[in-house]
C-alpha cells in the first residue's frame, strides 16, 4: 500500500545508530512508486534493486517528492522478521537470523504484516468516522515506552463511541507483544474499551492520518449497551440456587496452620492428606474434603485458624494418592492404622471433643455465580450470538459440586477428578468439560468423552473413587487429555453437500467455519466444475480422492450422472463415488434421470439433481414423473442456482424429495438479487451478448420465490443448506448463512408455534442446525458415523463462544483430535498474542482423523484398497430407502403452486391454515415484504402476516 502525501520526517528524526555489515539485513523503500531494497547479501535478493541504510537516508534528505514516500509489505522471499517504519523516523531494524530461515520465519513475518496492516485499516476507518468492529479495536504494537506505559495507553486510545456497541462485552483483554530495548515482552491491555471518548490522537499516531473531530461519532445510546443485547448474553434462572453434593454427609473442623508459608487446598483434596503442617482431627476428616465449589480452594496463611466445612467424598469411596496416609477403601475400622501411619510421617493431628451431632446445610450457589464458574446449566437461557435466537438449557447431566474443571488447585488431578491406577483402555483419550451441546437431538449440558476418535459418552466424567454418577465408559485418567467446555457451545461438525472441487483451498476456508465433510464433485478449475459438481469416470475419481487424502477434511466425491445408458454411471461408483449429479449444463433429461436413479438403487448411493432450467425436455411436473418417487437430493429447490423456473420449489411437497438450498440466496435481503445474475453468468459459461443466455440466466432470478424460501425453510419444508462454493456460493458461510437466516425469520415472524410460550427458541434452533448437520449426513448415507453430537458418531465437533456462535468457532475437532483453533503469534509467550487467527493444528496434518466415504461396490471390489490412501475410508449407506419423513425437524411438505407469470406461490397446505389460498409472499415496490390473501382472514392472522418486513 503507498500512502500519498506522507510528510518526511526530518534527518534529525533518525538515530544514528552504526550499520553492523556482519549482519543481514534487508530495508524497502517506495520512492515515486518505484521499489526499492537494502540488503547486504545479494544472493538473497537476485537482481533486485540494493540500498544500503546510508542511502535510503540520503534519498530522505535529498527530499525526493514525497507525494509517494512509504513502506511496503516485504516480499515473503526474503524472509525477514522486523518492519521497518521510516515514515514515522523510525530506525529500528530487527535482526534475524539467516540459519533459520525457513517457511515458518516467514509465517510469522506474514502474522505481523497482518496486525499491521490490519491497524492501518482501523485507523482509516477511525479517521472517516466509522465505528470498528471487533478485530479492529486491539492496540498496536510500537515499542517506545515500557511495558506498563503501554499498558496504561491502551486502555486510553477508543472509547465507547469509536466501537460497535457489542465490542464492550467481547473485547476484554489484548494480548500483544512489543519489542523494547532489552527484549520482546508481553503487554496486557485489561478493558481496552473502558472510557466513552478514548484519545483518537494516540489511536490514529503515525498514520498521518487527520485526527476526526468526536461529534463524527455519534453519542452512545445507553440502551444499545444493554446486557441483553450483547452477543452471547445469559440470563441465569432468577431467585434460584444450586445445592452442591446434595444427600452427602457432612462434618465441621478447626483447622489451625502451623507452617510458615502460605498453604491452599483445593475443593477435592483429600483432606486427611493435606500438608502435615495443618493441625487438626485428621480422622474425623477421613473420607472427607472441602464443602466449597469444585476447582476452588481454601488458603491458609501462616497462623491462620478456620472452621471448615467437609463434604463426604462420593462415588466408590476409594482414597488415592496424596501423601499415601490412607489410601484404600474408606473403612472406619482402619482409623488406627491410619493415625499410627500420620503420626509417624509427622502429620500435626489434634483430637476434637466429640459433639453432638448438628445438621449442616450443603453449600449452595447462586445461578449467576454458577454460570460464570462452570457454564450454563438446566433453566438458563443464552442468546447465540448476535442474534436474536435464545435458547434453554433442557438438562444438565453432570453433576453438582463434583464438577471437571482442569487446572491449579482445580478437580482433574491425580487421585480427585482424575482416576488412579487405571491404564489408557480403561479411560478416555480426551474429555470435553462442562459443555452446551446444541443438537438436533437436545440442548444441554454435559461432558463428552471421546475414545479412538468416536464419541463414546456423553454425560458425567470424572473419577468414579470420588464422584457420583460418572459414566462407566467416561472415566478420566492419566492417559486423559481435557478439553475446557465452560461457557462454550458445542455443535456437530457441518456437512456441506454441494461443493465445486475448484481449489482445495476451499477446505481450510470451510474448516476455519465448522464444516467438517464436504461433498461435492469436480477436478479443479475446469470449465465443467466452474459450473458442475461431477468428477466424471474413474480416472478422474480415483485421482481427486487420492489427491485429497492429506487434507483435513471428510469427502465423499460425486460422479456424473447424466448418461440415459448405465454403463459409464456404474463404472465410477465402482471406482469410488458416493452418489451421482445430474446436472443440466450435461443434460438433465428424463432419460438421464431415469437412468441415474436406477443405477444409483442399485449401488445404495444418492442422486443428486440440479434441474433444467430450459424446460427444455419438459416442465418440473417431467422431472417429478421421471423420479417415479424414488429418494432425490434436489439441489437449489428454490431455483435462483439452477432449476426449471420459475416453479421448481414446488418440488417440497413431495415425500421422496430431499430438499435443500445453497448460501447465496439465505437469507433474503435487500442485496440478493443485484449479486445474482453475474454469478449465474459466469459459473454458466453463458455471454451477454447472446440475448438468450441472458434470458437464461434472468429466468432464474426471482424475487417472489427467494423470498418464499426463507418461509419455507422456517416451516420445516426446505431440509437442508449448503454452499455451492465458488460457483454461486460460499463454502465459509454456509454456517452463518444458516443462522442469519433463522434470525431474520424470528425478526419478521416471531416464535415458531412450537415455541411459543416457552420464553426460547429451541424447537426453530434444533430446526436450522440439523439443515447443516444430521439432515444433510442422513440424504448421503452418513449419519452412522457424522451429523450429530451422539455416543457412537466420529468425534467432529465444533466449539463456539457464546458470543461468536455461528460466525467464528473457537476449536475444530477431527475425530477427537484438535484440526484447527483460534491461536495467536506462534512466538508468544502465551497462545493468546495477537494476531488471533483460525490456524491449523496438528489433526490438520495426520490423514487418518479424516474420512472419506465411498459406495460399497468399491470397497468390495478392493479398488478403494489399490488407491494406497492413509486416511479412513467409510462407506455410504441407507441411501435409497428414506424419505423426506426422515428429516429431523424439517419434515414438512406444504403442497405449493407458482405461478408462472407473477412468480407468486399458493399454498392449500394446512400450514397456512389462516387462510383457504395465501398469497404466500410478494414483493412490493418498496422492497419490503406484503401478503395478500383470496378469503377472508381473523384479525390475529393479519397480525401475524403483516408482522413481515425486510431486513434493510
């Protein structure tokens, strides 16, 4: 980027430090738009221009027209790790050493260019007057000052008005890193956004930049910064408290410290183990612990004397670890082994005077002191996101009081939470702690074990010794890693069903979002897969699954299905396809149809149509004779991507259709249908100087119908969302799209009729994530194995921050292993150091955490074996015998009319019962959305219908 009219610093602005030619380094400098290096080894730089430092300054001095004067990113080839700032009068060069450049040097040159140039962009935005979002509220780095200086500017640099309102709850802490005198340090910005105007001359320094004027922004509204309207906001169940280890037996002792340093104990610490300078009855506290939340813990300073609270311990009642004092079985007839056992190691132990026994309450929590320790639990409502969805909390399956939780002083260790004496057949590989799990099958709280990358329990973790109701197949180990699901959202991985195999950069796109398996077909850019989702005969199958064998990703490649002859169809599903497209830019005929699906019935394989837009061969009514109700993946129900027009979304209404929409067209806004007609233009291979190519293509884009299909998709009638990526679609946002449009729905419908009354969402909720889960694994044949958070499926999971729910995950898992997570600069002290970033983890790089799923004839022949993959093949199955009445949630199927002038839909179905005919949905001239009707209507139902407006 050349900034122009950049003012050059004066000579004297440079500090003169001395140029030690001993060591590389490399300078750029942007003269007159011309590109200029320094660098003292040529070998690095090829042909390219040289300065040295002396004479990058001479040209700063000799004042060359600094119209054009600025830096530029550094070529990666280089490889340099420093940025150079001369415009500031910066003189700092950072070294870097030559013996270690590698890729990765280069990774993290590229991390900091981003955080760079990244401030550039917040700064320019600032000086316009824009308010900034979450990624651009962070400080930037510079290096002048020490580290608490920064700290205390960072906190002063934006305030309120300069950021959206929802960035106050999101952004809480900055981690950077600056580079001072004596080294590279970590500066922690605490409550960056914590006054209402900042200081816009500090936030906007050495961007030369004007400074705006504060009544650019407008005054905050108070109402904006409402707690319940901040993303991923929690409403904990009011005048409520949570009783911890209800039913347990409970004792309280005098504990006195008699050691001279500070002694903490945690909540699951047996406490006749504790430290032999803690004096008190030890025998009575013999199978007890601490009566206090799980995962904190009690201090004793030198001196100290407290009246404790203990809790009996739970589970088998079985001692483990410590100090070794009374390990075994709690049996009370061994209390003289065990005091002769303390006494001799020097424990401190004071008999209490035996007392009457009192009744001491359990310890208790409040519900919002409880959500913020562990998370939500049974009751509490959450808003996903940004929008303006919320849910309940169904169920909570673990347990109270003897929570998971990991860390210093916490209930995971040795001989508490965590199992002793157990070898890894025994345990789970990893634990998920404390999570909300939002399914087609449920929302609630549990953990979820995992075990040879499949999930297998979901409920209480933990150690059974000491715990109630831990799982039989969910104990914790030593062999045992953990995974922190507090106050995260946990969802199954999302299923893509229409994917263009144009660029295998696609996955780590569609990865970084949650989409764990994508299905699709092609070879790479051709002019076929620009337009089409085939990798058409068996070279071509056998080479795109061997080419994606090493990424991380879940595959299933689909053939070409368009031959009205079946020999060519059954080849490739012999060589590994797992389903069949039709597609009209080959010829989507009823004899094409015909033939497919036959095929296909034989093999247990999908077919998947995208219709004829042409009407060519006839109308849909053709298409549906020729299916001869067998089961049909329909891509683009509602047409706007390709099918017959204008009334393919008619196709709902039958049970053996499966139907489903692509992302660009969810939801319907005020921009849809400007983007629409150069994407069809190009994925179609179609001319605009040809008057009937762009009949065509407009045939295909109508208001009317995309609007219906945001209302059929909230009804139930439309199953399934995917991408169509790079090809009317995009694989990053099938998620998102998914989401936006259930949120747009609840804006302009209000609650689903399931819902009403509950004060939630959960019935719409369970409905928009199985369109992107278990809907679209049951049409391919997958969901044995994927689409759903349940005990014996693959381990692909997806966490997400309240707060980012359906916009950015916080963790990928690919079978059970982590694939990809937000992590910051790979040289920081901690994992946290902007730039945070969805990166690539080591699950990315090891094949077998991924799948791809093949036909059965396949892997019976053994061509799948003579492939040599190293990743784990599946096959499809169950394809040919369900139906729409298979679809979780969206099962509805609404008998539809369009017509074939107006575009406008009918429906008789009993969904639309306000009414005998509904104009469903129209589009005045204003862009908002109306409907009309033929009969007469209740009050109540105009109510609702007029309710309708489009998000602008």
């Amino acid at each position: 980027m050349v900034f122009r009219n950049v003012p050059v610093p004066d000579q004297s602005a440079f500090q003169r430090d001395p140029v030690d030619c001993s060591v590389p380094r490399v300078y750029m400098l942007v003269v007159e738009g011309k590109l200029y290096h320094s660098a003292t080894r040529q070998k690095e730089l090829g042909r390219q221009i040289h300065l040295t430092l002396n004479r990058a300054r001479q040209l700063v001095t000799h004042n060359f027209p600094h119209t054009l004067l600025a830096l530029s990113q550094l070529p990666l080839d280089i490889g340099a790790r420093f940025t150079a700032l001369l415009a500031r009068g910066e003189d700092k060069w950072k070294n870097w050493n030559h013996k270690n450049r590698n890729k990765k040097k280069r990774k993290l040159l590229l991390d900091k260019l981003v955080t760079s140039q990244l401030g550039f962009l917040a700064q320019r935005r600032l000086a316009r007057g824009v308010r900034l979002n979450h990624a651009e509220a962070t400080l930037i780095r510079d290096g002048h000052h020490t580290v608490a200086d920064l700290m205390a500017i960072g906190k002063m640099m934006l305030g309120r008005r300069h950021v959206l309102p929802s960035v106050t709850s999101t952004v809480h802490e900055v981690f950077v890193e600056g580079t001072f005198p004596s080294g590279t340090y970590l500066v922690t910005i605490h409550e960056p956004i914590s006054t209402e105007d900042g200081d816009l001359e500090k936030a906007l320094y050495g961007s030369f930049l004007p400074v705006p004027s504060k009544d650019i922004f407008p005054d905050p509204d108070p109402e904006d910064y409402h707690p319940l309207k901040m993303p991923g906001a929690v409403i904990p169940v009011k005048q409520s408290r949570i009783m911890l280890s209800e039913g347990r037996k409970r004792i309280s002792l005098k504990v006195t410290s008699k050691g001279d340093r500070p002694i903490q104990v945690g909540s699951h610490y047996h406490f006749i183990e504790v430290n032999p300078h803690l004096d008190f009855d030890r025998l009575r506290s013999y199978g007890y612990r601490l009566d206090i939340p799980a995962g904190t813990a009690i201090r004793f300073e030198p001196g100290d004397s407290k009246t404790v609270t203990l809790v009996e311990i739970g589970g088998n009642k079985v001692i483990h670890g410590g100090n070794f004092l009374a390990s075994g079985k709690v049996d009370l007839t061994r209390a003289d082994e065990i005091l002769e056992r303390l006494q001799k190691a020097g424990f401190a132990h004071t008999p209490e005077p035996a007392s009457d026994i009192t009744h001491i309450d359990p310890h208790s929590m409040d519900r919002e002191s409880y959500m913020r320790m562990f998370g939500a639990t049974t009751g509490d409502l959450i808003r996903l996101g940004s929008t303006d969805l919320w849910i309940k909390v169904e169920k909570d399956l673990t347990s109270f009081g003897d929570e998971c939780t990991f860390g210093g002083g916490k209930t995971l260790r040795e001989g508490m939470g965590q199992a002793s004496g157990r070898c890894s057949d025994d345990v789970l590989d990893t634990v998920i702690t404390n999570a909300l799990i939002v399914d087609w099958t449920g929302i609630y709280v549990a953990d979820i074990g995992i075990k040879d990358g499949n999930i297998v329990g979901i409920g209480k973790a933990g150690n059974p010794d000491v715990m109630d109701g831990v799982y039989p197949n969910m104990f914790v180990g030593s062999g045992t890693d953990v995974i922190s699901g507090e106050r995260n959202i946990v969802t199954a991985g999302g299923v893509d069903t229409h994917i263009h195999f144009i660029t295998p950069d696609q996955v780590q796109e569609a990865l970084a979002s949650g989409v764990t398996t994508m299905l699709g077909g092609g070879t790479g850019p051709s002019t076929g897969t620009n337009a089409t989702t085939c990798t058409p005969g068996p070279n071509h199958m056998k080479n795109i699954i061997q080419a994606c064998d090493g990424l991380p990703m879940n595959f299933g490649i689909t053939g070409k299905g368009n031959d009205c002859q079946p020999q060519s169809l059954r080849e490739q599903i012999r060589a590994g396809a797992a389903g069949l497209k039709l597609h009209e830019d080959w010829g989507c005929t009823p004899a094409a149809i015909d033939t497919c699906l036959s095929v296909c019935d034989e093999y247990d394989v999908q077919c998947l149509i995208h219709t004829d837009t042409l009407n060519e061969s006839g109308f849909v009514e053709q298409s549906i004779q020729a299916f001869k109700g067998r089961a049909i993946h329909t891509y683009h129900t509602e047409g706007a991507g390709g099918g017959h027009a204008p009334d393919i979304i008619s196709a709902v209404q039958f049970p053996n259709v499966l139907p489903s929409s692509t992302n660009p067209t969810r939801p319907f806004t005020l921009n849809t249908l400007d983007e629409h007609l150069d994407m069809v233009m190009v994925c179609h291979h179609l001319s605009k100087n040809i008057r009937e190519d762009v009949a065509f293509a407009e045939s295909r884009i109508r208001a009317e119908t995309i609007a219906a299909e945001d209302v059929l998709h909230d009804l139930g009638a439309i199953s399934m969302i995917s991408s169509d990526s790079q090809a009317m679609g995009r694989c990053g946002e099938v998620i998102l799209r998914t989401w936006n449009t259930a949120h747009k729905n609840k804006l302009q419908r209000g609650p689903l009729e399931e819902d009403r009354g509950t004060g939630a969402d959960n019935f719409r909720v369970k409905r928009y994530i199985s369109k992107y889960t278990i809907n679209p694994a049951i049409t391919q044949g997958m969901s044995h194995l994927i689409g759903s958070v349940e005990v014996g499926k693959v381990a692909d999971l997806v966490m997400w921050k309240f707060s980012d729910f359906g916009t950015k995950p916080n963790m990928v898992l690919k079978s059970g292993m982590i694939a990809m997570a937000m992590m910051g600069d790979a040289n920081g002290s901690i994992s946290t150091i902007e730039p945070m970033l969805m990166r690539a983890m080591y699950a990315a790089h090891l094949p077998r955490t991924s799948i791809t799923f093949v036909s059965q004839a396949s892997k019976s022949l053994g061509i799948i074996d003579s492939y040599g993959l190293k990743r784990r093949v599946e096959v499809v199955k169950n394809c040919r015998n369900i139906s729409k009445k298979d679809m979780k949630f969206n099962d509805v199927m609404p008998k539809m009319r369009v017509d074939p002038e107006s575009y406008l839909l009918y429906s008789t179905s009993p969904l639309f019962s306000y009414c005998n005919w509904l104009y469903l949905l129209a589009i005045d001239s204003g862009n908002a959305l109306r409907a009309t009707w033929e009969s007469d209507i209740q009050d109540r139902t105009v109510q609702h219908i007029t309710y309708f407006t489009l998000v602008r």
